[in-house]
C-alpha cells in the first residue's frame, strides 16, 4: 500500500476517533510523544490532556474535505478544512513520522479560518 493511501485512512480514523470520543481508535495512531497545539489560544496539550480533551468532548457532526497529504521521506504532513457547521470552519495539520515501517502522528494543530477564506 503506497504512503498517500496509508495516511489519508490514518486521518480518517483520526476524525472518526473524534466523531465517537474514541481512545480506541486515536490511541494506538499517536505517538507516546504526541502533543497538540491549539492555533486560537496557543495552548499546548500532551498525549494524556488530549486524551481526557477526546474523552469529554467528542465531535459527532466533524465533517472535512480540502484533504492534502505531502510525504518527504519518513515524514509526512496531513491538512485538511473541517467543520462542525458551515458557519465555522477550521484548518488542521497532522505531522507524521514513519518508525518501524509504521506511521504514528507525532503533532497536531487547529486553527480557525476567517470567514471570507471558508
């Protein structure tokens, strides 16, 4: 299976993790490692404030589209625009890293987009 196809279904799983509050899904796709920055506070969460964030708050209605996966190497970048209603829409980038012939996300990050750029 080539990097591209490998990686757009880890970022699905990503967003369904979300859609259903599941650690199950998103746990074993991070790295130990991971950590979260939040583009609208610039507050940085590790693996275990983002699990308890994942836990308590899931998404149910995250839709996304715009998908670009971009790999150099071992390493990768996954971005996409999400939402949770028209109104308001984001931009994430998820960054990879491939260990062991597995890829785990390493870093994510959300911030919002202005309306006129949605």
């Amino acid at each position: 299976m080539d990097d591209t196809k490998v990686l757009t279904e880890l970022n699905l799983q990503f967003i369904d993790a979300w859609r259903n509050g599941s650690w199950d899904l998103l746990g074993p796709i991070l790295s130990p490692s991971f950590q979260y920055l939040d583009g609208t506070t610039g507050d940085v969460m590790d693996i275990q404030r983002y699990e308890e964030s994942l836990r308590a708050n899931p998404i149910p209605t995250i839709e996304i589209d715009q998908v670009v996966v971009h790999v150099d190497g071992d390493t990768a970048v996954v971005s996409a625009r999400s939402w949770r209603t028209t109104e308001r829409y984001t931009r994430y980038a998820d960054t990879y890293e491939r260990r062991d012939g597995t890829w785990l996300c390493v870093h994510a990050c959300v911030w919002p987009l202005p309306q006129a750029a949605a």
